[in-house]
C-alpha cells in the first residue's frame, strides 16, 4: 500500500476509527475506516482547488463550472483524495495508538480499484510488524572486561601479504584450480524450477585445499562445494545441488532443495604483487615506511575490535536479562535485518569482503537459535536507542564510510554509492545508532582492563585472524 507523507498542517481534520487485533507476536492486523464527513470534505476542497487552477478550453481560469471541472479531472482528483486520506488515517491511527511500527505496511488491497464516494466512508486493514514491549534490566553499572590489544609483528606481515593479494593482478586461466576464482552468471532456482535470484557477473572460489571442500555460491554454503565444482572452464555450465538456508531472505526456499546454476564466462587466478613494486604503488619509500603505515592500520584496528569485543559483552548482558516473544519464524524483511546486521559489523571491523560474504552466507545457514538471537537484540537495542534519544548526523555517517573506505583501500565516494545502490545505507545508519545505545551503556559501565590474550583464552574468543583479514582471500577485481 503506497502511502504519502503529510504534515500536520496538511492533514485532513478527522479521527478514523480504528480496530487493532494480535495476528502473532510482533505482528499486529489494523482496521482503519475513514468517515464518510472527511472524504466528502476532502473530495470538496480538492474540486474547489482545481477550480481555481485548472485551464478548460472556452473559460477564463478559475470560470470554469464546478460540474465540467468534476467530469474532466474526476478520476484524478478522488485518486488524490484517496491517497491522502488513507495517508492521513494510517499516520493517525499509528499515532493514537502508539504503535512502534518497524518498515512498511502491508495489505490494503481493497483501495486497489476503489473509486471514493463523498457519501461513504473508506475502510481497509493491513498489517504491520511492532516491537515486542518487554522489560529493561538496569543498564548502569554493567560489568565490563576492556581487553588490551597491540598489533603483533605476525600480523603486520599477514596485513603485508593481505595487500600483496589486494593490490594483486588477475591473470586468466584456461582452468579452475583450487582457490582460483571464476566469474559468469548464476541462477538459484527453486524445487518447481522457478528462478529465485539472478545475478550477472557473480563470483564464485574454487575452494582452497584448506578450505575442507566448503564453500559459497550466489550466498548459500556447499558443504561438498569442491566435488560438485571440481575444475571448471570458462564455458563450462555448472550445476549445484543444495539445501535453502534456514534463514535465507526467500521464504519458499528455506530448508528446500535448491539448484544453482552457473555459467563459467572466465577464470582468474590473483598474483600477488612484489613488495617493492607494492611499496611504490602506495606512494612508500621502502619496505619500512609501508610496515609503519600498516602498522598505524592495525592499531585503529585493534581498536575497533576491542569496542567490538566490549559491545559484544553488552548485548550478552542485555540478551541474558531480558524476555520478550518473537515470532517461531523469521519473515523476510527480519532475516534480511539479521543479515545486513552482521555484514554492516564485518565491514566496520576490516573483514575483507570474500570473508564478509562467506560469514553471511554461514549465518544464513545458522540455526534458527541464532537468528532468533539476533533479532532479539535488534529490538532491545531500538527500544534503548529511542529511550535514550539517540540520533545519528550525516557526520558521522560519512566518518563511519570514510573507516570503512580505508579498511578497504578505496575512496569513500565509492563506497558510499556502493552502499546506496545495494540500499544497504539505511543498514549503516542503523548499526551507527545501535553502537551509539551500547556506548551510552559503556560509559556508565563497570570496565576493567584486562590484557587481550588472557581474555580471548578465557572467554574463547577466537576472532584475531577475523580482524586482521584473511591474506589468501580478496575481493574479485574487474
């Protein structure tokens, strides 16, 4: 159902009647009748309107008989009436009855066709996901471990090798071997073979011996991805079989047999570029100077990784102390919120984007445990925003690009279109904000300061060779 913004100086003088009704947890049906007064005024004063300012052949503006006006621009006029009615009865009805509707509405099919007459009211239902109303545990005070991190000279040289592989060339291969990429157009179809998702220029990896045979196409884990691609050629078809994610954004293919096919247009294997010649491509001297700068990369991100680890424990406390109902089942619009969650925090953290896509691909594959966990915490961590006022500033939107531009070696315009065309923004400003209610959280916390290596032993966080990035893998260049 499309629905227009108003204004309060807009807005058509009414109060709809509304009938709320609880079709499943965090899931309400709404029934909204607009009287028949409102649409009578609404359709008079847009007639009026148009009077004044529509040119009818053989009149003088604003001469033209109200009848005439009402036979030519009719059809018109009620569609606008109706949209801003309902606009205005929708936004009302959310309003009085202090719904905290998360995304768009849906339903409203009955306005489809429905020619408005000033002698009777309009009446439709939808349907809108709310947060869950729960309890807040007391925030302050929160028991909070800081782990120290510094930089290792190991994973200086592993971010050294990383750049190597970044900065690498692409050299085109007859066949497929064991951690070559592959590039062509894949197709993930259903049990009824009905396309599910497209995609031209998609990029696959063999993969590597150490890899265990597993590995990611078009977002789904192939446990046995190895033996089902084996060593294609470019114009080679492949075909995979597999099972849809338990939580993948596509209902109607979750825990489904899927097949995915891919048509292999070229084969690519990256070369690592020499350290002197990378040195000379970033502008360094020598060898030393690129060791420090990456050196001063590494502290940021070490950085980064210890706010990480200290919010992680955060959302453990407040997963631990609240209770509210979810629904059994993840809608698509909630696996897709879950999904953009994790990718938005990989990104943040400097996890280059083979990785990234591969540990969605493992999350879409998760229990539904896990994903029921990361909602739950999407909407403790909206309520404690909004209890707490927090907003997010084109400012800090553009800084957090900016971080990511630079984990990732490219300019920030870039990766902001790339964001906005993915429409993955709006996911950005929404981790932006939900690390604004933990910080709020932190900084009336209980923090001691520990050092890194005891607490990941202790605590089994196992996550270092996630923050520095992978060496072997790297974002197909083109």
């Amino acid at each position: 159902m499309a629905t227009k913004t108003t204004t309060p100086e807009t807005e058509t003088a009414f109060e709809p009647k509304v009938k709320i009704e609880n079709i499943g947890p965090c899931r309400k049906k709404v029934t909204i009748e607009v009287p028949a007064d409102a649409v009578r005024a609404e359709l008079s004063g847009s007639f009026d309107a148009l009077s004044t300012q529509v040119s009818v052949p053989g009149f003088r503006p604003g001469k033209a008989p109200r009848k005439l006006v009402e036979r030519m621009f009719g059809k018109a006029a009620r569609d606008e009436a109706k949209k801003k009615l309902v606009a205005d009865a929708y936004k009302k009805a959310i309003e009085s009855n202090k719904l905290s509707v998360l995304g768009e509405p849906e339903g409203g099919d009955e306005l489809e066709g429905l020619v408005i007459d000033p002698a009777k009211p309009i009446s439709f239902t939808i349907e809108v996901e709310v947060s869950p109303e729960f309890e807040l545990p007391s925030i302050d005070g929160v028991p909070v471990k800081k782990p120290k991190y510094e930089p290792t000279e190991a994973m200086i040289d592993e971010e050294i090798e990383r750049l190597q592989v970044h900065e690498g060339d692409l050299e085109s291969r007859e066949k497929a071997e064991p951690g070559d990429y592959c590039t062509g157009l894949g197709v993930i179809a259903d049990k009824k073979g009905e396309t599910v998702l497209e995609i031209d220029g998609a990029v696959i990896q063999v993969p590597a011996k150490d890899d265990d045979g597993r590995g990611a196409i078009m977002g789904v884990m192939v446990d046995d991805f190895a033996k089902q691609v084996g060593a294609p050629k470019p114009g080679d078809t492949l075909t995979i079989k597999a099972t849809g994610p338990e939580n993948h954004e596509t209902l109607a293919i979750r825990g489904e047999p899927i097949t995915i096919t891919f048509e292999v247009q070229r084969v690519d294997r990256i070369i690592p570029i020499e350290v002197d010649a990378l040195c000379e491509r970033l502008g360094m001297p020598d060898a030393q100077r690129l060791r420090e700068a990456v050196t001063l990369r590494l502290n940021h991100r070490v950085m980064v990784r210890q706010q990480s680890v200290m919010r992680r424990q955060i959302a453990d406390y407040l997963l631990e102390n609240v209770e509210l109902e979810l629904p059994e089942k993840l809608t698509e619009r909630q696996a897709e919120r879950n999904l953009a969650r994790r990718r938005m925090d990989l990104m943040h953290r400097g996890v280059n984007t083979v990785k990234i896509e591969e540990q969605v691909a493992e999350m879409r594959a998760a229990s539904s445990e896990v994903a029921q966990r990361e909602l739950k915490l999407f909407f403790i961590l909206d309520r404690i925003a909004r209890e707490k006022g927090v907003q997010v500033t084109e400012g800090e939107v553009g800084s957090r690009i900016t971080q990511i531009a630079q984990e990732r070696g490219e300019r920030p315009e870039k990766v902001r279109d790339a964001l906005v065309s993915s429409g993955q923004a709006n996911f950005l400003v929404q981790q932006i904000r939900e690390h604004k209610a933990m910080d709020a959280i932190l900084a009336k916390a209980a923090i001691e300061e520990v050092d890194g290596e005891t607490f990941d032993e202790q605590d089994g966080v196992a996550d270092a060779k996630t923050a520095k990035g992978d060496a072997k893998s790297k974002k197909k260049k083109k």
